[in-house]
DNA sequence: CTTAAGAGTCATCTGTCGTACCTTCAGCTTACACATT
C-alpha cells in the first residue's frame, strides 16, 4: 500500500508538481500510521497534509476544528474543488439536514467537527460505526491555550479518540512553544509522537516597542503612523470598548476606510467586516483576538498592539497574520505602564482563587443535591458567584472526579474533600503558568537588547537573519518601514484577467 | 493669639472584562395559497 509514488498522488488530486516545506514528510509519516505533530509556518499548506491523506486511505478521517466559519470554509474550498464526500457537523444545520448526514456518515471521507461536537452521544454512536483510520486536530494550539479552562471539551480529545477506536492522530499548528508542545501531546496521552518542526521566525517583519504616558499619546502615534502610508493594517486590543472607541476616534483623525470587529457583534457584522478588510475594502480594522485564525490575506503590512496580550504565544499568532506575501511588513507594539492591570484581569476572571475552591464545592454540593431543578451553566456560576470560564473549569474537574453528571448521588464527605485539595493545587499550577506567560510577555517589553531574538527563543534555537531591519533595539523605526505598495491590487484589471479570477474562484488551493 | 493658605495624608469611590461552542425556543420575516371586493 505504501508503495505509491506520493508526489503523483499529490498531481493526482491536487494539480501541484511539488509539495512545500514540511509536507510530504508529515504525509509519509501519517500514512504509516504514526502520531505525528508538525508545527508549520503559517500559509504553508497545513490542511493538505490531512486532505491528500483522506484520498488516500480507506476509511473516514475526522478533522476537529475551533471554528465553525473555517470548517464550513474549508468544506466549501474543497467542494468547488471537485472533492465531494467532505461534510462538517455543526450547529448551523438544521435537525433534518443534521439526521441525514449523521445517517449515512459512512460516505463521507473527510469529516469536520468541533471538539463540543464529538461530546454529543448521537454523532459519537454514529462516529463509533465508522472504520476511522486519520484523526486530525486543527489549530492543535487551543488544546493548551483554550482547554484548560476556556473549551474544557479540548482535554477530552484523548477519550473520544479511545472511542473510535484509536487511530492515528495528527496535529497541527503555527505557533507551539516546546511547552506547549509537550502540553498537547500530554493532553492527547501521546507522550511518543512524533514532532515536525519548522522555524516560524518572521524574516520580512521589523519590530517596535514603544513606551507611551496615555491614550492620547498612542492616538497620535497611530496616526502619525498610519498616515504615512496608506497600507492594509491590524490594530489589536484587549476590549471591545476600546477596540469600538478607537475605531471612532481614529476616523477624524485619518482619511482612510477604518472599522472594529470583536465577538460581541452580529454574525453578519462580523462577516461583512471581515469579508471587507480581505477584499481591501478597509485599510484598518481595529479588532480583539476574535479576529484572526481562519484570516489569510496575504497583503497585510503592519500590526500594531494598542494592548498588549496575555502571553508571548498569542503575540506570535497576532504578528503572524502580516506579510504572508513575503514582501516586508512591520509590528508595532505600545504600551502604557498601566496596561498590566487588564491582563491581570483576565486571569483572574478564568482562575478561581485556590482558598475560595473549598466554599465553591461546597456551594455546588448543596445545588446539586438540594436542588429539584437541574440548572444550566449560566444559572449555576450566577449562583455560585463564579465567571463563565470559572465554572467551566470547576465543572470540569468535577466530572473528571464523576462528583457530577454521572448518574448516582456521591454523598463520600471524604471523596470532596480530596477533590478539594485536588483542584486546589491544580489551580496553584495554573496560576503560577499564568502569571509566568503574563511575566514573560512584560519582560519581553522592556527587554534592552534584541527585540527579535528575545521573541523567538523559546521557539527555536536559532534565529534567522531577518530580509528586513530588525527591531527598535537594533536601530528600526516605524518612519523607515519599507513601504512599496503598488496602488490597491485586484481592483483595475483587465477583462481578460478579471474573468481569469472569476473562472478561478472555486479553484483549489491549499491553505493553513 | 487667631486665621487663612498650602501641603500632606487617609479614606472612599469609581471604573469595568477576551477568546466559542451547543441547545432550544420565542419571535420575527418571507413566501405563498386562498378568499374577497
């Protein structure tokens, strides 16, 4: 069975002569069945190391992705591809649709789905009569930045994968620290797998840190900075509020097409916005982290922090949507002295402090078992004082414990009290995690020698030299960016290659 | 000796927070069939 020629598989199905960095050998490995994990660059080509897999074996592969926008992008990419048994079980099909395709599963070779999905029991017992011989785990980087506490359903990948009858698993991701890393592959119980890794330090992107006294301070820097040069460019925060204020404020200040973006708006808000910056419909979006994974525009040249986030891990994935042209592009970072405090809020709001983890469980016993009426998450951290992600965790923890949701009443004093002890010193570890990534982030700041090298250590051991001038600490300022863009791309064109474009649009091609 | 101004100290108050999935259902919109003028 291995005996085929894997670049004409890849011509085959694909169209293309070769495959890029780091490719073909995750394939030869994933098609000798074993776990693999491969930490690619962003804009190589992640998805083709499963999609090409999935034409190539038997039976079904599964792939669990984060969002439901990529999964129903990546399933209509591949349908206009001409790749027809590929669906994604989501929230957004009806339950006629939903029963349909639960129904006949079995002719789907590439399946997509969220990790909430695979706690559903009906897709599981469907999932369970499937000869599933690839599991693949997209953006593997959420099972340690979200799973924790966030989307606990991202620790319970191990099991599922148990269930349907454990084949071989591939993860993949742009940005994992060797402790993340070991973290994922802990999670998934596969301390053996093997890992691909490529360098992800960005040589066409030139780095600023610059110390600001206010709000005012950085508008004016924005603005200087923006009105340099008209260019496609990222201005990320830490809340909504001020993402919306800046936004507004930054409209007076410059002429050109700016607006925001965060979870808290419409879908179809989201989606015009988002759609609008990609066709260069918008010069600036000021946006939190819900904008980004799933983004490829290839033309974006600056990213500028207004906040800056909770640990290096996402700065690396925010800074990584720029440039993926190649051509040179920059990052901006400013931060006032008081910016710590709205990171230190956000760990908070998801740790529950250790010595309050006796009242919680204590709370929670009471409403469990005194209680007539089951109560959903929402009504259960109202009454128990606790935040959204608080509970998720706890509930977590509990029902790793089977204290809760299995059946019979536990009513062992003795049982919660360890458990007590147990999510105390779970939660200790965790807040000694957090506040390190959130320490590592603030040194990282006001680090006094190479801005670049700083960055990309824990990575990597060695850092490139970069195409481009390197960091504020190495002489670069945002006035000497390189900045050569031709006038707006795509928009004049002649008919000829218009139609080209248009003929093209469902064309394949492989993305992260 | 009294009083006003200014400086220093303490207590109180104000401000305020990101990331996604799922389920289920109320309420709304849209398309369409049918009856009436």
């Amino acid at each position: 069975m291995r005996n085929f020629n894997l670049k004409e598989k890849l011509y085959e199905h694909f169209g293309y002569l070769q495959f890029r960095q780091g490719q073909e050998e995750i394939i030869q490995q994933v098609l000798e069945g074993r776990d693999v994990l491969g930490i690619l660059p962003t804009g190589v080509g992640k998805s083709l190391c499963f999609q090409l897999p999935s034409k190539l074996l038997s039976g079904s592969t599964v792939v669990v992705s984060p969002l439901i926008s990529l999964m129903i992008d990546q399933v209509k990419q591949m349908k206009s591809a001409g790749f027809k048994s590929v669906v994604s079980l989501n929230s957004f099909m009806d339950h006629r649709e939903k029963r349909v395709v639960l129904e006949h599963l079995d002719q789907y070779s590439l399946i997509y789905l969220s990790p909430e999905m695979l706690q559903n029991e009906l897709v599981m017992y469907q999932l369970i009569k499937l000869h599933i011989d690839l599991f693949v785990i997209d953006e593997a980087h959420c099972i340690s930045q979200w799973g924790h506490e966030f989307r606990t359903d991202y620790l319970k990948l191990s099991r599922s994968i148990e269930q349907v009858g454990n084949p071989p698993v591939l993860a993949l991701s742009a940005t994992a620290t060797p402790e993340v890393q070991t973290d994922i592959k802990q999670q998934l119980v596969r301390p053996e797998m093997l890992s691909v890794v490529y360098p992800m330090d960005k040589v066409n992107m030139s780095f600023a840190v610059e110390e600001t006294s206010s709000h005012e301070e950085k508008l004016e820097r924005i603005t200087q900075v923006l009105s340099h040069k008209k260019a496609p460019t990222m201005i990320y925060f830490s809340s909504r509020m001020w993402a919306e204020r800046v936004s507004e404020e930054l409209k007076t200040k410059v002429d050109q097409r700016i607006a925001f973006y965060h979870g808290g708006m419409e879908q179809m808000d989201r989606l015009l916005v988002q759609q609008q910056f990609m066709n260069d419909q918008l010069d600036v979006i000021c946006c939190t982290s819900a904008f980004g994974m799933g983004v490829d525009k290839s033309n974006i040249r600056r990213v500028i922090h207004y906040h800056f986030p909770t640990e290096l891990e996402s700065f690396i994935q925010e800074i990584g949507r720029a440039g993926r042209d190649g051509k040179p592009c920059a990052s901006l970072m400013l931060y006032t002295p008081g910016d710590y405090h709205l990171p230190q809020m956000f760990i908070q709001n998801e740790l529950v402090k250790p010595e309050d983890v006796e009242g919680v469980l204590h709370s929670v016993y009471d409403i469990v078992y005194k209680q007539e009426t089951e109560l959903n998450d929402e009504e259960m951290s109202e009454e128990l004082k606790l935040s959204e992600t608080q509970w998720n965790f706890i509930k977590y923890q509990l029902e790793q414990e089977k204290l809760i949701n299995h059946g019979p009443v536990i009513r062992d004093k003795h049982k919660w009290g360890q458990t007590t002890e147990k999510i105390q010193w779970i939660l200790e570890n965790r807040w000694k995690y957090k506040s390190r990534k959130l320490q590592e982030m603030v040194s990282w700041l006001h680090h006094p020698d190479c801005k670049r090298k700083k960055l990309y250590t824990p990575f990597q051991p060695d850092t490139r030299t970069p195409e481009v001038a390197c960091c504020s600490n190495c002489g670069f300022r945002m006035e000497d960016m390189e900045l050569d863009i031709e006038p707006y791309s795509a928009t004049f064109t002649d008919w000829k290659s218009r139609l080209e474009k248009i003929f093209h649009q469902g064309a394949y091609h492989a993305t992260d």
